[in-house]
C-alpha cells in the first residue's frame, strides 16, 4: 500500500520548515524534504531537486569533502 513520506513529527499543523542540512561554496542551501534533496540559491528564484540514487551520487561527486562543503558532504552521506 501507499504510504505517507512525511515523517510524523514533521505532519503536525504548526510544522512551519525542513532544516536546511548545508549550504555549498556557492551559498546554495540544501534540505531533505519528502525522500529528495532540494537545492535552492539564497534568492529561491533556481530550486532543483535529486530524487535518484545516481543524481545524488553525481551531485555529491561535485563538492569538495576536503574544503568548505566537508561538513555538508558529512551531513549528506550520513542520511545516504
């Protein structure tokens, strides 16, 4: 059967935002919502969304976990 995506504690009327997980050198910020991973830029005009394994393996292929996006890659592979 079909069941719902949002985790309980996140369904409740008041629940107003997701925590954003990171943001990337180009001040982009990352949030888990639904089993997907929304990127958007500080304006939210460019939203982009990875909801398949090899999008998100293409995408953590692109920051660097040695520099300043080390704890967004962190926080990222962690919820892999």
């Amino acid at each position: 059967g079909v069941s719902d995506c949002i985790p309980p504690r996140e369904n409740r009327p008041f629940y107003l935002r997701h925590r954003c997980i990171g943001h990337d050198r180009e001040q982009r910020r990352y949030w888990f919502v639904c089993r997907r991973l929304f990127v958007d830029d500080e304006t939210g005009d460019d939203v982009r969304y990875y909801s398949t394994l090899d999008q998100f393996d293409v995408l953590l292929s692109y920051l660097d976990e040695t520099g300043p996006e080390k704890l967004l890659v962190y926080r990222l592979q962690k919820r892999y």
